[in-house]
C-alpha cells in the first residue's frame, strides 16, 4: 500500500490561493528555465508532466457552449469546471499554455466524465458538442515541480546531514524516550482521533488514511481519500471501489452529510 509521507508531494487544501506555492505558470517556466536552461525544454517538460497528470495545477476557468445550451442539457454533454479542472490536459484536443500571460484559449469537442463498470472516471472528448474554454491564471503545485525536477536528475536534492556521533545518538535516545513511551501503548485510531473500528472493513479504511495523510487527514475531503483508494491496487482488494462514502465517514467518526 503507498504511502504518503512526510514530504510536500500531496498539494495542501486551497494551495492555489497561496502565491509561495501555487506560481504562476510564467514564473515556473523561468524556475525550470534555470535548471534545463533552456526555455523551450522548460515549457516542454513542464507541459508533458502536465499530460501525464504528474503536476498538480489550478486555473480560473471560463467556459462558453457553442451549441444550443437547451439542447446540450437535454443531450447531458454540458462541460463542467471540474471536469475541465481534472481531465484538461488529459484530453487529446488540449492547447499548449500561452506562456507570456500564463492562460489558454480551447475550442473544440465537450470535455465529459465517464465512469467505468469498475467505478473508475475517465474523461471524454465528445465531438457532438463543442465548448469554448479560457484558462487563466495558470498556476502549478511548486513543491511537486521541484520534487520531480529532481527525480529527473535536473535539480539536486537537498544534501543530508552529517551522522552523529554515537555520544550525540545516545543523548537524542534518552530525550526521546519519554515522550514515545505513551505513544507506543496508544492505539493508532486514538492518536489520529478516529473511533474504536468496529469491523475489518473499517479497520482497513482507518489504516489506509493514516498512512497517506497521517495527523493531516481531516484537510483531505472523503471523495478525495476515496478516489486515492480505489487507484490503490492492494488496497482495493480489501475495500472494494463500490463502497459507499457513508462507510468512509462512520469508519473515521465523521457526522453524516
């Protein structure tokens, strides 16, 4: 089961409003500009990592129907701000970012979501329909940027520090021990402050969202953790992707909706 850690990968809720982490796409280029020194690489990568869906981004999104908005309705192709926000540069009709002004102008087939047999979204370009789509304001998840500028060996990672001496290690053991005695005896669903699970099933939720989001879990919203857990091949072999959100929430202790 993956799990998330103590890094900066996972965007943190309402990042975009904040300008040390969510930068304009401008401002990116020029960062990785820095790195591949060129920047037209840097416009290039940035953007395949946006296809792959490796770059958390944000956008003020417009859109505009270009067919007849009662028949679009009737037909259910009506292209949604979260479809777009999710599946954009997913679509095979996306347009590159205007680079200068950090937006894109899109014209072309609706973008849909449909959902599998299995539970699983996927988008849908449908050329029944034809929508306008300005993104502006472009702006990417600075810390997953970094992260992957360095997993693809273009940035280094930051050095560790020197080992300490075992005189300094005995020292940090003793300070420590106090304070982890009482948490070792303490279950994990007191520590994260879930209720006592009363089924395997819920044992099962309350261990997977520990481990992606640890004392963090209650910024992260349930179809969230739900759509994490049914990409998560070991974990959905417990919890099958039907599950209800209802037994998400009784599993963690929230109110009901």
């Amino acid at each position: 089961m993956a799990k998330a850690s103590n890094d900066l990968i996972t965007p943190e809720p309402f990042w975009f409003l904040n300008p040390r982490l969510g930068r304009l796409a401008v401002l990116e280029r020029q960062f990785v500009a820095q790195w591949v020194h060129d920047d037209g690489a840097a416009a290039d990568w940035i953007q395949r990592l946006l296809t792959l869906g490796w770059l958390p981004w944000y956008a003020d999104v417009a859109i505009e129907e270009l067919d007849d908005v009662r028949t679009v309705v009737r037909a259910n192709r009506l292209t949604m701000t979260g479809a777009v926000l999710r599946w954009f540069w997913q679509t095979p009709h996306c347009t590159p970012i205007n680079w200068k002004s950090s937006n894109t102008i899109y014209i072309g087939p609706s973008i849909l979501t449909w959902k599998d047999p299995d539970g699983f979204e996927h988008a849908i370009a449908d050329g029944r329909g034809r929508v306008r789509i300005e993104l502006s304001l472009i702006r990417f998840y600075h810390p997953v940027l970094v992260f992957r500028l360095r997993s693809d060996g273009l940035m280094p990672w930051p050095e560790e520090p020197p080992p300490k001496s075992p005189e300094e290690v005995a020292k940090s053991d003793e300070t420590e021990l106090g304070d982890e005695a009482s948490d070792d005896t303490e279950p994990e669903h007191v520590k994260y402050g879930m209720p006592a699970p009363k089924s395997p099933e819920q044992t099962a939720i309350q261990a997977f969202v520990i481990n992606m989001y640890g004392s963090k879990w209650r910024t992260v919203a349930v179809p969230t953790m739900m759509d994490v857990g049914r990409k998560d091949a070991e974990f959905s072999k417990a919890i099958p992707p039907s599950t209800e959100r209802s037994t998400w929430r009784r599993a963690l202790g929230l109110k009901k909706d």
